[in-house]
C-alpha cells in the first residue's frame, strides 16, 4: 500500500541536508522539463538541431561541455516524431545522463549494467564507447525485456546482450572492466508536480530497499576487475539508500570511492545522516538536486576497485 503525500509532507525531513529547501520545495511544484539526447551512433547533433529547427522546434544546450544534450522547450510528445523513431533523439532525463559522463568508460571495454530497463543507460553506454567492446544488459524482469531490447535496436546499439539475473546473484564466472549500478530506489527524485492536486506515492516497503541495494552493490564490487570502476546511482535522497549502502560497502570491502569532477552545481555525499556517521571518502560522491540542475533528483557515487 502507498501513501499519498505532498511535497512539503514528503520531503521535509531532508530540510536540514537539502540547501536552500524552499527553492527545492518551489521546484517540486513546476513540471520537468523536456530534455533530449541525440544519439550520435546514428546522427550528430549539428544535422538534428538545423532538422529541429525546420520544424519550428527549438533546442538549447542542457550544459556546455556536452553538445550531445538538449533541452526541447514546448515540445510536449518527443515520442510521436519521426527523428524518435528513426533512433536519433532519446527522451532522457538530464541526470539520468549524466551518470555516462561520471563512470566515463573507454572503448572496448567489458561493461555491465545491473538493472538496464528500460534501456536508456544502456544505450548511452553504447554511445560513449562507439558500439565497441561488450556491455550486458541485465534485467530481472522478462517483461521488461521487450521495451528494453526495443530501446537499443532503435538506437543502433550493436554491442550488447541481455541477461535476466538478480543483480544481488549475478554469476561471478566473468569480471567487467566497468559496473553501472543504477538500482531500485524509492524514486523521490523523480516527483515533480505535473498539476496542483498531484501527490507523491511513498511506499511502505520502502524500508526494504537499503538491503537489496547494500546486496547489489557488494556483488557489483566483486565483478569488477583489478582495478575497475562501478557507478552506484539512485534517483532519491534518501541517505539510507544513498550514503548508507556505499558506506556499507566500504566497510566490507576494500573499496573507494573517486572524485567526480565536472563543472556543476551539485552537492558532495552527506558525512552523517539521523546520529549515523560514513566513512569521510562519502563527500567524494555526488547529490543532484532539481533546483540546482533542473531534472529529477540524484545520487551518484564513482566506487574504484582494489589494484
């Protein structure tokens, strides 16, 4: 059963933690924008945006040192247009993309994405390193298998493979030079106001989810190869399911966390949360917040491998 709560009600208990919380409460109430990435395995994004703007569609740049983001302003159904269909744009939350620039993979690598649906993530990944290498996708769910598998033909994603594990007992018989971890979260980062009557649903099994994730992440660290690196994302604020499951990690392996470094208004991880003290490496992780960067809220932390 969910419980149906505004924004004040829902997120209150992080007023101490989010800054400037009345710009962040204010920010709630007004819609996501509409933000696109051009998928460069098929188009570049000079071509697209003069395509755009044929159309009377006008795109700006999301942030500056990617020309590959965009935000569509008024443009309502990006799915309905022939460029979607062509797999030259993706609909994507800027954040969400954001999480390619922070593990920042080299070509032909051997990467794994733990929880790939719906895919978006995943066909980033492809982007990033040109189709080279191999990247499996891993989704639990087989019916979520289609929408993903749909996603990645219609973006020219040739380098991958879906498997359907749980992630927390993925088989450890091959390590991967890369690990994103983008796991089941209490999605608070995603609750934006879309009218004045809209509410948030706040599970009651939320308190579950910090074990499944402490769970995934410990697996994730141990595929990884001597040396390589794993993304651990969320798209809540939750310092138990953020702070609290990477520090876990550090204190049952011999992890660390690396520096994220780019030029964005963004928050370090939380040192304590409710009396709970982490692991000082814990300031190195990143928190997005929508009124700083306006798209869905997110945690990120960048985890090295021993060696």
């Amino acid at each position: 059963m969910k419980k149906q709560l505004n924004s004040t009600e829902s997120f209150e208990c992080y007023r101490e933690i989010i800054p400037d919380f009345s710009r962040f409460q204010e920010i709630l109430r007004q819609p996501l924008p509409v933000h696109l990435r051009v998928n460069q395995l098929k188009i570049k994004p000079g071509p697209l945006v003069k395509m755009f703007e044929k159309q009377g569609i006008s795109l700006t740049r999301a942030i500056d040192w990617d020309n590959s983001l965009y935000i569509a302003s008024g443009l309502k159904s990006p799915g309905n247009l022939l460029e979607y269909y062509l797999g030259y744009i993706h609909p994507q939350a800027l954040t969400s993309c954001l999480a390619q620039w922070a593990l920042a993979p080299k070509p032909n690598s051997i990467l794994l994405d733990m929880c790939a649906a719906p895919g978006g993530k995943t066909a980033h990944l492809a982007q990033w390193v040109n189709n080279s290498g191999l990247i499996v996708a891993n989704e639990l769910y087989p019916s979520r298998h289609i929408p993903l598998a749909h996603t990645l033909a219609r973006l020219g994603v040739l380098n991958t493979v879906v498997t359907a594990y749980q992630a927390q007992e993925f088989p450890l018989k091959k390590r991967f030079d890369y690990i994103l971890a983008d796991v089941p979260c209490s999605g608070e980062g995603r609750f934006r106001m879309r009218d004045k009557d809209a509410k948030y649903k706040k599970s009651q099994k939320r308190h579950r989810l910090p074990d499944l994730q402490k769970k995934i992440i410990v697996r994730g660290f141990d595929l990884l190869k001597t040396g390589g690196e794993m993304l651990y994302a969320t798209c809540t604020y939750n310092p138990e399911e953020n702070e609290g499951v990477v520090d876990y990690l550090l204190k049952n392996r011999e992890a660390n966390l690396l520096p994220i470094r780019w030029d964005l208004d963004c928050e370090p991880g939380l040192s304590e949360w409710n009396k709970e003290k982490y692991d000082e490496q814990l300031q190195r992780a990143v928190r997005l917040y929508p009124h700083q960067i306006d798209s869905v809220g997110f945690f990120m932390a960048r985890i090295g491998g021993s060696g």
